[in-house]
C-alpha cells in the first residue's frame, strides 16, 4: 500500500468512526497500526468526543514494512480489551481488521526440516487458535481486505461470511462505510442477544436502530414487532418506552438517529505492509448512525414548510416526507424499501400521508419547496 493508500485508510477510518455518537458511555475507539510489530496508536478511553478522535486518527503516521496479521491480533486479544484501556464488561467487544489479506509472522522458526519450512502451517495454526481464543472471550472480527488475493483465509479470521467486506482498491473504502457500519450494529445486536439471559427474539431488519422510537407505535406496531421486535422492545411479552409527550424537534439533521442496540467495545485492525493497514478499538453502547455517500438533497422543515437544505441521503436512501396524524410533521433520509413500507402502513390505516423522494422535483410537488 502506498502512502496514498493509506490516507485513503485513514479517511475511511475517519468517516466510519463519524457514523457512532463519541463518548464515554456510548461509543469508544481504539486504534492499533502493524507492520512487522504491532503498535498501539491509542486505547478506547483514550478520547471521549468525536473531534479530538478525528484528529487523533488523521494525525496517524505511514510505516512500509511486513504485514504481521498474527502478532497483530494477538496483541488486540491480550492488550486491548483490558479494563485500564477503557473496556467495558458489559459491551460487545468487536475487532475490524483492515488489510490486503496477508498473515505472515516475523519470527519465522530458526530450524527447517528436509529443507522446508513449517512456518505456513505454524502461522495457520496459531492464527486459529487466537481466533477460537477471542471467540471464546466474546471478541467478533469483522474484516475488510483491499485487493486481496485469499479471501478465504479472511473469512476464516471472521468466522462468518456476512463479516467480510472486499474492495478492489483503497479509494473504493469509503463507498462501504455504510455497510461496515451496519454490520458492525448488526454483530454487536446479536452478540447481546445471545448474551443477555431471556432475550430470545431477534430482529429481522437490520437498520432497526435508525428508527425513530414512535415507528415502535401505532400505526406502525404490527410491523415493528415482525421485523424489529428487539429493538423496540416486544421481546418475551415486554413493550416499548417511547412516550409520544416526549418527542421533540432534534436539533441535528434527522438523518442522524439514536440506536438503543448496546455495542460496547470494537476494535478494528488495519495492518502496515508495503500495503498498510490500521487496527481500531472501539466500544459502543447507545449507537447514533448517519449515512455518508450522499445523493438524494432532503431538507430539514417545519409545519409551515419553511425548510433548510442541510441534507443529502446515502445512494440507497430517499427522502421521506412525513404527515401523520400526532405526529410532527417531519422530512428525513430513510432507506427506500423502509419508506415504502411505511408509506403503506400509513395509507392502510388512512392516519396520513407519507411520501419517499428521490429527487428535488418529487419534493417540489409535494413541498413546494
């Protein structure tokens, strides 16, 4: 990788890191760089707001040398989810190893038998086992190889397909923070329900947490408890929070919602080789998530239409334009296939109009804006 390539890493890590709310008690991040020896650029307490985190990883230097993936992730499994480094027992504990897919090992045995080396096989077998240890220690690894030419022995570091995300070039990273950032809720959202003593139903949709709370209620409560039902809160006979009193105007462009899904600590790993790659910790509890390639112009506007173009929705994404009945009128990006299903609820049960535009002339028709 070179030194290009990297600022294109890092500027991914920078925009996938921007999706999640920074805090103490919401999302932290670690990051860890290797090359020949891993090393820690800095722990998940490290920092506790998203503008000194930024900084933090833009100011990350470029090191060429041999890409130890091994060391690298032993060094995650033993050192970085420690309590003094701001790990927090009750948060899911997720590993993003960023690489271009090679795992070597610096130390290569000092012997040779008949001429060849067993170091490949050692490599493999270690690999394994630091994976089966993270697993056991409720560690997940999402990975993500650019340009890589095994994409099987990643898969085998995830232990899960969904968890592997391939681009053919680092400037191709960032068209799939959107996703990495899904999958990251997605992993985290499992990983409590298997982990948390009578939780046993499991979401369907999963973008549940960029829901507003009130999609949980009537009208939309049929659909909630099919397709979200842990997220909002129908697990084992229970029912939603929200409170319809307390639901007032956010100050931030709706495009950003709270995730009530509890992640708590991820890590993600890039590796330094000729081609470099990064390892970044991180720990989530109440997850805020916003989109990033951006299309479709929404703007945000109130019951009098008076509106405020400071929008733009992920290529997936529409603008939906919300009049219902106690509800505030609201306009938001919102995945397309999700606004259409709201859409329907909406005009099944004649409590108001929902429309999902992709384009200025749609609001226009229907905004006049």
């Amino acid at each position: 990788m070179t030194p290009e390539g990297f600022s294109d890493v890092l500027h991914f890590v920078e925009n996938l890191v921007g999706k999640f709310t920074i805090s103490r008690s919401t999302v932290q991040v670690g990051l860890v760089t290797f090359s020949s020896t891993p090393h820690r650029e800095f722990d998940l307490n490290s920092y506790s707001d998203d503008r000194h985190l930024q900084s933090a990883i833009h100011h990350v230097s470029f090191t060429a040398k041999q890409t130890d993936t091994l060391s690298a992730l032993k060094f995650v499994h033993t050192s970085s989810f420690e309590h003094e480094r701001g790990a927090r027992p009750s948060s899911s504990h997720i590993v993003i190893l960023l690489t271009d897919g090679v795992v070597t090992h610096s130390h290569p045995p000092s012997h040779q038998s008949h001429g060849q080396s067993s170091h490949g096989q050692d490599v493999q077998t270690e690999l394994n086992h630091t994976i089966d240890l993270m697993q056991s220690k409720g560690i997940d690894v999402i990975a993500i190889g650019v340009n890589v030419r095994n994409a099987n022995l990643l898969t085998r570091i995830t232990r899960d397909p969904s968890n592997y995300f391939a681009v053919s070039d680092s400037a191709d990273l960032n068209h799939n923070a959107d996703a990495v950032a899904q999958r990251i809720c997605a992993v985290a959202r499992q990983r409590r329900i298997t982990t948390t003593p009578g939780l046993s139903c499991v979401d369907k949709v999963d973008n549940c947490y960029q829901f507003e709370k009130y999609y949980c209620m009537p009208p939309y409560e049929t659909w909630a408890r099919t397709n979200c039902p842990a997220y909002c809160g129908y697990c084992n006979g229970g029912s939603p929070t929200y409170s319809y009193s307390t639901a007032t105007t956010s100050s931030k462009p709706s495009t950003t919602r709270d995730a009530t899904t509890t992640i708590s600590d991820i890590t993600t790993s890039t590796t330094n080789t000729p081609t470099k790659t990064l390892l970044t910790t991180a720990q989530i509890s109440q997850v805020t998530f916003s989109g990033s390639v951006n299309k479709t112009e929404c703007p945000t506007c109130d019951e009098t239409l008076s509106c405020v173009w400071n929008q733009t929705c992920d290529v997936s994404n529409v603008c939906m334009v919300r009049s219902v009945s106690g509800r505030k009128f609201n306009t938001h990006c919102i995945r397309a296939d999700d606004c259409e299903i709201m859409k329907s609820f909406v005009l099944s049960s004649g409590g108001g109009e929902i429309y999902c535009c992709w384009n200025r002339e749609c609001l226009w028709k229907y905004l006049g804006v």
